[in-house]
C-alpha cells in the first residue's frame, strides 16, 4: 500500500511524520520524497545514495529545413511553446508541456522528439526504510512531470511487494494533488492554529473528491484551539494520531532527528498510527454483510 | 508602408499606453501616412495562463506592424517580436497612445536591444 503524507499549509509536519512513519513501518518500506521542489525528507532519513539519474520530458525539436511555416503547431499549441512568425519558427522548450501534440500535427515531419531536463531522481537505503526521491531542476516551472518520473519508479519497486510513505508537497495545487493521487490512504497533518485549521479545509476540499480513505494527525497538539477538532468531527474525519506540542520536539527537529526515535512513548504513537492506517486501508465490513 | 502598434488600454488615440505588452489590454495600429487607425483587442491574450506575449506578438505580426511602442516588454515576447521583425520601443507607459506616436515621429524613442521585464 501507498500512504502520502500531505497537508493544506506547508510546516506542520508533513516530513517529520513521514520520517518516523517509515521508521516504524515493516520492511520492505519505500520513504519517498515527492516534495521535489524542497525535498528534505533525505535531512531525517540519511539514507546512504546509491544511484540516481536525471529525469527528462520530451519537447519539440524543429529541423527548420523541413519546416514550410504553415503554422499548424502554433496553432495547436495551447501553451505557445512552438511559434511561427512569418518566415521564422521558435520554440520555448521551457513552456512545453510535453503533450507530443506539435510532433503529430507537423505535415512536413519536420519536429522531433528534443528534451528538458526536470531534475535528479535518487535512491538509496537509510537503515532499515527503502529511500527515494525527486529533486526538480533550478528553475524549471513544472514539478508534476518530475513526480510522475518517480512515481513510475516506486511502481516498479512496489511490484515486488512492500508498501511506501510517500512525503508529499504542501499546497492544495497541482504537486500536491499529483502527489496523493495513486496513494491507498491519505495522511494529513494539521496543527490546531487558524492557519492550519484554513488550509486543512482547503485541503480536505480538494483530497475528499478523490474518495480515498483519510485521515488526519494534528501535530503541536495543545496549541490554539478546538477548531480542527470539531471540522474532524463534523467531516467525520478521524484523527489517528496527535503529536504533542513539545520544545524536546522542536529540538529534535532542527537536529535533523527522527520523532519515533526520540522515546518508547513518541514511537508508541507512530506504531499507533501504523496500525490506524492499515485499519483505514481495509474496506471496513458492513453491518448488513455481517447480518447475511 | 509603416505600420507601428501601441499597446493601450483602449481603442483610441486618447487613450493611455498600457505599460504591459502581453497583457495589454489591446493594440492601437497607426498607419504613418495615412494617421489611419485600427484596434485590435488583445483579451485572448490576457486571459491565457502562460504565453500570452508570444501570442500578442503572433497578434501584431499578422496586422503587418514594425514597430511596437509600449512600457515592458519580457524576454520571450521580446525574442519573438525580433523573429516577427519588429522593432520595440519600450517605457512609454504613463504617456497617451497620440503623444507616444508623436514622440517616435519626432524621432525620440529608442530602438530597444534587449528585454526590460523578467520573465515570468
């Protein structure tokens, strides 16, 4: 199974969950960073790297003395990534979305499969958690063809058996949704602040529709208010674990160190919440099934 | 025949030079010798999510223009305006689309080389 740990606001523990939920998972586990744009899963895990490659996406290459300028690719293309202008024909490979649309259309078989690269994709092993990640490129735009690339990756590993955490980005948009998309259960974390409380909502507005099954950690757990609380509730959300707010927390954070290895009672809390999720993952029986 | 574009936040000569290209509202096209002038409405551009000054350039080539008067010109429009073949001239904005014609006739708008707006 796949479990992404996501959020609506960034910093309320997205990798500091997922880091000790791979910890306490049974092996064979995958630790997956899809947060490409920021990876730090890897601070937490430590994993020894032992291989990566770069991910590249297909754009179009234009042998421009095949090209007659009918302009049939500037027409088609909704993100203006090929241009003709008279007797000139450019491309902006860093707006192509890849879609092979211009390579189909050109009559003169004059654009070719080129590239761009996305970014870096590495593996490796930290201790007893299986790691993996994306790294987008410095100033490339779209992070969803990097997940993509990485995601096909942890497919083919999961094959031969084993589940995955994935550590997903923050946000409500595009990454985040990629990110969640082909996971089993969803794992959000919150903290009871306003901010968390609003962009929970946004988040849960956004995963709800995808009818995962879902579930919620509030972490600084005794900060601001009941509002997370009664949404959860209301939603019928459950909330699977809390995580207390504790200076010996922060501490261990900036340090880089793993929650569930900080005590017998913090890695009680991740084995709990191993244990909540798997439950969630099962269709629960219903009542009527039980009556027949 | 010489054709310029202004970009402007409305179809006539009072009108002021809008500062964007892209996204400018539209483009008020002054013939030089005629002083005959035509609006070409630039909203397909404003609304597209990226791209939308590549397109205003595919927009002021098909009228036949060769030169542009604006206020900020990015570094994709501005490769594109030079493979249409049109000449720029930028920060212009705060004047009428009348006083920024008036000023490139009387010969004091610099061609410009290179982009004036990050791109985005």
């Amino acid at each position: 199974m796949i479990v992404s740990v996501a959020s609506g606001k960034g910093g309320t523990g997205k990798t500091t969950v997922a880091a000790s939920l791979a910890t306490v998972w049974e092996r064979p586990v995958w630790g997956v960073d899809l947060d490409v744009e920021e990876p730090n899963l890897h601070l937490f895990l430590r994993p020894a790297i032992a291989g990566s490659e770069t991910a590249w996406m297909t754009v179009p290459a234009v042998e421009e003395a095949k090209c007659t300028y009918c302009g049939a690719c500037s027409e088609l293309c909704q993100f203006k990534a090929i241009s003709v202008f008279n007797q000139v024909i450019l491309t902006f490979p860093e707006m192509c979305h890849s879609c092979g649309g211009c390579l189909a259309v050109c009559p003169e078989k004059a654009i070719s499969p080129g590239r761009r690269e996305l970014g870096e994709i590495t593996w490796g092993v930290a201790g007893r958690v299986e790691f993996l990640a994306g790294r987008l490129r410095i100033g490339e735009a779209m992070s969803p063809p990097l997940m993509r690339q990485v995601k096909a990756r942890l497919e083919q590993m999961l094959a031969k058996g084993g589940d995955a955490v994935i550590d997903a980005p923050p946000g409500v948009s595009c990454p985040a949704v990629n990110a969640v998309l082909d996971s089993d259960v969803i794992l959000l974390v919150t903290e009871p602040t306003p901010f968390g409380v609003y962009d929970f909502k946004l988040a849960w507005e956004a995963f709800a529709p995808l009818g995962k099954p879902m579930g919620a950690v509030i972490n600084r757990a005794g900060l601001g208010n009941d509002a997370i609380y009664r949404f959860c509730q209301e939603k019928g959300l459950p909330i699977l674990a809390e995580i207390p707010y504790d200076r010996s927390v922060a501490e261990a954070y900036a340090r880089g160190r793993i929650i569930a290895d900080l005590s017998p009672g913090f890695k009680e809390t991740f084995v709990a919440l191993r244990d909540k999720i798997r439950a969630l993952a099962q269709p629960s029986p219903s009542r009527e099934a039980a009556h027949a | 025949m010489n054709k310029i574009a202004v970009t402007s936040e409305g179809p006539s000569l009072d009108d002021q030079v809008d500062p964007r290209f892209g996204r400018a509202a539209g483009f008020v096209v002054v013939d030089l010798e005629t002083m005959d002038t035509q609006y070409i409405d630039n909203g397909q551009s404003q609304v597209m999510a990226q791209g939308a000054g590549i397109q205003a350039a595919e927009l002021i080539a098909r009228a036949g223009v060769n030169f542009l008067l604006t206020g900020y010109v990015g570094p994709k429009a501005f490769k594109a305006l030079s493979a249409a073949g049109i000449k720029v001239g930028q920060n212009l904005e705060g004047l009428t689309v009348r006083d920024a014609v008036a000023r490139f006739k009387s010969g004091r708008v610099e061609i410009a080389q290179a982009a004036n707006r990050a791109g985005r």
